[in-house]
C-alpha cells in the first residue's frame, strides 16, 4: 500500500445481534469523515454494495462461530486479509450463545430443543473467532464501546497497534470514587473480573456488573471471586449460572462448571442411594 492509498476494510458479521456493526453507525456526527478515510469493500449493515473477492488490510469481524457456514465465511475472510480484529464478546468467547457450552454436548442440546434430526441444523458449539483463525485485535463489549472502536481504528490509521484492556471494571469503579456495591451493599458484583473499559457504567448507576465485556483473559481469578461471592450468601449454582453468562468459553469457568456439575452429580447418587 503507497502513502496515496487508502486501507481497505471490511466489517463482517458472523452469528451475533449485529450490535456491534450498529454502534460503528452509532458514530454518526464522525462516522462520514472516518470512512472515507478508507476503501469500505463491505459493511454489511450499512450498504448492500460489496466486493467478495478483494483483500483487505482490515477485517472487523462480529459474531460467533456458531454454524459451518459462519465457519466458512470466516476462513475466506482470514485469507483475504493482513488483518482481524474480533469487535466484541461474540466475536471474542461466544458471548450469550455460548453460556451452556461445556454442561452437555451440542447433540443432547439439539435434541432437548428440537427432537431427533438433529443432522438437519448447520450448527457448531459457539466459540470466539480465534479458536479457528488467528486474530491480530480483540475489542471487547456487549456491544462494542464506540470510543474504543474510533481509537483501535484511528491508532491503525497512524500506525500505531492499539492497546488491549488488561485491568477489571474495578479500576475504573475506583477513579471514578464510586462506592464498591459488593463491599458495601453485598451485591455479587462480577467487576474484579471483568475487562474494563465501560469506565464502570454499571455501578456509576448503582448497578452491580453483570460481566457484559467478559472475563479478562489469563487475568481472572475466577475462584476467588467465587469465594467471595459464597462468603456473601451467594448460592454456588446462582454464582455459576451469573458467570457463564457471558464467559461459557472461558477456561477457568469451563473448569469450575465441571467441577460444580460433578459435585452435584455425586450428590444426586448419593441421594438415590438412600432412598
Ligand atoms: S462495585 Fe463492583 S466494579 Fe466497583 S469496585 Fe466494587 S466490585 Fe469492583
Ligand atoms: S455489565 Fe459490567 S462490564 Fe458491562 S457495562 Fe456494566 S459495568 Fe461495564
């Protein structure tokens, strides 16, 4: 690419709301002016124009992969462009599709929904972007926050590699001097793990966070937030459910769902036993 031209994009969906390719819409009084600083090869929410075959220096991809042909889709997109940047939590871990991942197969789920022909539906276990194809970025959020969409892109445009969002809501709980609701009113607040960069929306407004940007990734200490929760009369399976919400895929929350789920096996035998 010369000076003279412009980066080609592509904002791509997989399955997932859309809410993410909207709050890039959402940037409307910039939105104009920030595209035409790039050749637009495909924006699937803002115009049916697109150019299937041409490469791409930037791919923004939402969405899970959750059947084989978002699989496909995606694979085609990876070869075609330098460049992916996984916008938001779907794109990310999964997000929502993948909160019963890990408690039982895609089949026995298929069948409890939909009977036997489980074979009629295209459908994979929903995992993030990278568990197929690398990613180079990842924008977390439910949806995306539109300034850390303008920053990541406007970084690229000079240059610059963003930063990725290492530290938990509880930071920006703290600068802002918001009262800590788990502490105080001992609300199961999942903020100790949860990426920041919301600038701790939630409990601005006295609402404990219910983990909408996903657990930091191989920073979580998964476990001691459920210590903490326990200690606070949160119930073992109230805790679990709350976390998988948006973190299903995520390693350490895989793990304490096995272990909870055995435990309450074991305890289901031991009470067919008795009785
Ligand atoms: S209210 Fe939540 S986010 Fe804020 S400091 Fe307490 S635990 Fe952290
Ligand atoms: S749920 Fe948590 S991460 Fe999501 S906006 Fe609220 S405070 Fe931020």
């Amino acid at each position: 690419m010369t000076n003279t031209q412009k980066p080609k994009i592509g904002i791509f969906s997989l399955t997932g709301c859309g809410g993410d390719q909207l709050m890039i819409l959402n940037l409307e009084p910039i939105l104009l002016d920030l595209l035409s600083r790039f050749e637009i090869k495909d924006f699937q929410e803002a115009s049916s124009y697109k150019e299937e075959e041409a490469e791409l220096d930037i791919a923004l991809v939402e969405g899970s992969v959750s059947t084989k042909t978002d699989l496909e889709k995606l694979k085609k997109i990876r070869e075609r462009s330098k460049m992916i940047i996984a916008i938001g939590d779907c794109a990310i871990g999964g997000c929502v599709q993948a909160m019963r991942n890990g408690q039982m197969s895609m089949e026995e789920r298929m069948r409890k929904v939909y009977g036997v022909d489980v074979d009629y539906y295209d459908v994979l276990e929903p995992k993030g972007i990278s568990s197929y194809v690398n990613v180079e970025l990842e924008i977390p959020g439910c949806p995306i926050e539109k300034s850390q969409v303008l920053h990541a892109i406007t970084s690229l445009l000079h240059g610059d590699m963003p930063e990725e969002i290492d530290y938990p809501v509880c930071v920006e709980c703290k600068l802002n001097g918001y009262p800590c609701l788990l502490v105080e009113k001992g609300l199961p607040c999942l903020g100790p793990i949860i990426t920041a960069g919301c600038d701790a929306r939630c409990p601005g407004l006295g609402l404990d966070c219910i983990g909408c940007r996903g657990p930091i990734r191989d920073e979580s200490n998964v476990a001691a937030e459920l210590e903490v929760l326990l200690e606070k009369g949160y119930d073992e399976e109230y805790i679990l459910n709350r976390l998988r919400f948006f973190g299903g895929n995520f390693e350490d929350i895989q793990k304490l769902t096995k272990r909870i789920s055995e435990k309450s096996k074991g305890r289901r035998n031991s009470h067919e036993e008795d009785s």
